[in-house]
C-alpha cells in the first residue's frame, strides 16, 4: 500500500461537508488519520457515534496539532475567527484551506492569521444537497463535481499541488483561479438561483394559508424543484449572501433587468421574444447534461409517483 | 370484464401529455377504443409507429367521430380554433375537455363552439416533464398527482362526474373549483417558477462565452436544477404567458416586491431578515413533501455522481 498523501488531516466544522470529506477521505485513502471538531456538543457526539473520524476534539485548537491539512467547514463568516483561533497551534508546513461558497471574504479574513511557514489555499468543493448535520454526508459527494482553489499570498506551488491531488483522490476535477473570479461566477451559477429560489418559497409562505395549502398541493407543476434549493441551511446562506454581497447585488441587477424585458413582453403580448427565450434556454438544458452535470433522465429521475397516497 | 368507461376516446395533440393520456388510458382499460390526430405528419407517423393510439385521423374534425370523450392537448391559445372545428361534429353526448394550464381562456375560446348536448369540463393534469414529443409520454405521469376541473356554463354534473372518474382511473386525485382561481393559484405554483427560471437561464445564456461555459461546469451549485423547468416546450410557455397574462403579472409583482426586500436585506447586511426567510422556506419544503408531491430524498435523489468523466 502506498503511503497516503496526509498524515493527520483536521476538520472544523462536521456538517454536510466536513463529514463528507471525512467518509470520502477514508474512503479513499488520503490520510493515515482524521482529526474532528464542531462547535456543538451535540455535533461531537453523533459524529463520535458514526465512528466517522479517529479523533474528536473539543476545539479547533487542539483539533489541529500534528495535523498537516486543516480543512474549515464552517459558514464562511465564522472562518475568520477560526484562523484566529488555530493560527498559533498550527504545526510548521501544514496546508490550510476551507470549503466555503464565497472566497475573496474568506482569503481577507484568514491570511492575516497564518503563522509564515504555513499555507492557505481557499478552496470551495461545488457540491451539496440542501440537507445538513453529520447525518447527511456521504463519500460519494464529490465525485464528478468540481472543486476550485483559489491560492493568494500565503500559498505556495506544492500547497496548490498537494491540495489539487487530495480532492481528485476524493473524485473531484480541479480549477485554480483567483478569489475575485470565482465570486462573480458563483455568484450567477449558485447565489443568485439560491435568492430567487429563496424569494419565491417565501412569497408563497406569505400566503393565506388557503392559498399556500394550495400551491403546496399543486407544486409539482413547478414550484416544488424551487423548495429544494430553499431548503438548504440558513446560516450557511446567511453568511454567504452577506460575503459576496457586491457581487450577489451586481448579478441580482442584471436578473432584474432581465426580468422587466420579460414582463414587458408578457404585457404587450410579444410571441417572439418569449419563443426565442425559451429556445435559447433550453439548449443551455443540454450544455449542462453534455458537461456532465446533470442527469438527462427527465424530471431529474424522481420517482415518478411517490408511494403513499395522501388524498 | 366490467365495460370501460367510456367507448371511444379522441386526443387532439399527440405529444407529452396526450400520449401519456393514451398510454394510461389503454393501461387502465378506461376506455375500448382511442383515436388520435396531431397537427404534424411526422407525429402521426410517429404514435402510428409506436402503436399506442388504435386510429390515427388526419384531421380533428375526423377524430371525433363517433367519440364520447374528447380531450384537446394542444398550446392554449391553439384551443379555441380546435373546438371550432370540431364543434359541428362532434357526437351528441359527447364530453369534451383539454389539458391546457390555463383555463378562464380556454373556457372562453372554446365554449362558443360546443354544440347543445355535448359538455365542456376544461381540464388541467398538474403533470409534466421538461421533455415533450411523442417519445417522452409514459403511462404512469398522472399517478398521485392533482387534475383540476373547472367546469363552466357549458358542463353538467353528469360529464364532471365522469370526467373525475376518468382522471382517478389514470391514478390522479381530482379537484374541482372555478376557472379563475385555478388561473390564480396556478400563475404563482406554476407559472412564476417557469418565468423566472426561463430569465436565469436566459440571463446566463447571455453573458460572453467563457463565463457563460464556467456557470454551465459550476451548475451543481444551483443553477442546473433551473435549467431543467426552462427546458420546457416552448410553444406551450408562450401560450400559458400570453393566456394568463393578468394572474402571472399579478404574482410577478409580488415576487418582485419581495425580491427588493431581500435585495434591501443584503445591501444593508440584514442578517436576522435573512435567516428567518431562509428558515420559513425551510418548512415549506417539508410540507410539499408530507404532501406527497416531492421525494424526500436528498437533491431529487438524482445519480451521486455521473457516469462518463467529461475532465
């Protein structure tokens, strides 16, 4: 057996994702041992319970001694206060990094905690399911997604090296890019779909309830695929819109204009604008079935009818 | 054997929905014959190929014929010119419906032309894909889910009655109330996810190619489960804008006011606003479930991971 890339990898933060990377990390091999905490008590005992990790400590200061990658799973702005934290414990030589879904706040926050000798890479594993808590991770989530890292000042060639080699060991591709660019970009491809998903779940929640038991009653014309996205963990979301809130309201801008032409076309009863859109957007179905990202099975694969009959 | 409900049904439109009818139709026994017609050669040839209609007419006019149910499953705004050629021949007795997703102007297109001694139940099956044509119908699309039925001036109790019968035979559950609450509750469960789902992804087809090819690799993220209800047919979404055009202005602009709400929230770093939105979308999740219109499963329980590697 060839000897794993990491000889103690500590997580901070067992959620969704830091569960997952602990189950995909044994999985596959990548440390010889896996180091845990979580803030919550709770947390510690249920992960303690599914024998996930080998070492559940109470803190992220103990957490990460002897750990050559620490990896912060937590709602990114708590990461800041985390590198505060660990900064001084940190062993010489060892790889930082985070998986949080926005990336210049992050870089910002961190860098100024990490001791010389040590490196950040920033990096964001695009993967999840709106579910969380230890409960909800798996080995294979990362498998085929892909994961981009974003390396600054306190990174080096060989941390990006050794980083991009731990997430394809996980099953993930890997982008490098700057924290800016993956900002914008995620920005559209994941923060925006997560606010207007947000947006309408809560229209519909404003609802008389005669109305809203209605809407709940007939979602599977619609309205249900956007529950799923709206579903997913508060505080991860909070924090997320609140981070990359310049970009978030920059492409919440051109959604909007987008939106007006739309409406304007519905009010004067403009055919052919609505038809050349809804062309257009359909082809974008297939770019992302051909990239590999989506299922082509219609209707995602769902069931086709759920068992139990509510009526 | 008991004797199907009806003796011979007409579907006028042979893509996803009637070759779904036709397909559960002749599953469940409903009815001893099934006649077809579709406006183009090729999907007559096509469903003629496929076998599951037992007559395909070239013409409406000769596919209602001799048929105690006829069921309309073209665009809505193609619904009024059907009914008026069809009106002078259909069979005394005869029940006529549609599976439009709009129904004050169906009713309104179509009720005209129904002769004395036939009834109109309009109809909407609250059932889908983002797949249309002949090939992408199935038998079991209307098991657990809802059909509404607004019937009007033109409908009888008797023809309501057997009309819920049917839909129940094809596993639906069966409400009826009127045409314009239908159109009402449907603009915001269905209509208003389609809109702004086609304007994302309209907004995402729109930016310059190399951020446009990133959003559609970064799509796990959020955006593909968009791209799916904009995948829709467009012909049949233009109709629905353009026939509904009141209601779905009408819920737009709730949507939009809230959209600025939340817009507000994040400019203004708003957390407390945030996380109780994201909260309460949480709950409505869990209702469509417990309402058995969505999987529990975790992100639709599509595959964890897609079999060809497109790196």
């Amino acid at each position: 057996m060839s000897k794993p890339l990491f000889d103690r990898i500590a997580l901070i933060g067992l959620g969704l994702i830091g569960t997952s990377i602990a189950r995909a990390a044994r999985a596959n091999g990548v440390s010889r041992e896996i180091a845990g905490t979580a803030r919550s008590q709770k947390t510690r005992a249920r992960v303690r319970e599914l024998g996930i990790v080998d070492d559940i400590l109470d803190t992220p200061a103990q957490a990460v001694k002897g750990a050559d990658l620490v990896i912060v799973c937590v709602p990114v702005c708590a990461s800041g206060a985390i590198a505060k934290e660990i900064g001084p414990h940190l062993d010489p030589g060892a790889i930082v990094t985070d998986a949080g879904s926005v990336k210049l706040s992050v870089m910002r926050d961190m860098e100024p905690h990490i001791p010389d000798g040590c490196f950040l890479v920033p990096g964001h594993p695009i993967a999840g399911t709106e579910q969380s808590g230890p409960d909800a991770g798996f080995a294979e989530l990362f498998v085929n997604r892909w994961c981009i890292l974003t390396p600054g000042a306190k990174a080096s060639p060989e941390a990006t090296a050794k980083l991009t080699s731990f997430w394809q060991a996980l099953g993930s591709h890997v982008d490098v890019m700057d924290a800016e660019h993956h900002d914008l970009v995620l920005a559209i491809t994941s923060h925006i779909p997560h606010l207007i998903a947000y947006n309408i779940v809560g229209t519909v929640a404003d609802l008389e309830s005669d109305t809203r038991s209605e809407v709940i009653k007939y979602s599977a014309s619609g309205f249900r695929d956007f529950t799923r996205i709206a579903a997913s963990d508060p505080a991860m979301w909070r924090d997320v819109f609140l981070a990359n809130k310049d970009a978030v309201l920059e492409m919440l801008g051109r959604f909007s204009e987008d939106l007006s032409g739309l409406q304007r076309a519905i009010r004067r009863g403009d055919s052919e604008t609505l038809v050349e859109l809804f062309t257009r957007t359909r082809k974008i179905r297939r770019n992302v079935i051909e990239a590999g990202q989506e299922t082509a099975e219609p209707d995602f694969g769902r069931m086709r009818a759920t068992p139990s009959d509510q009526d």
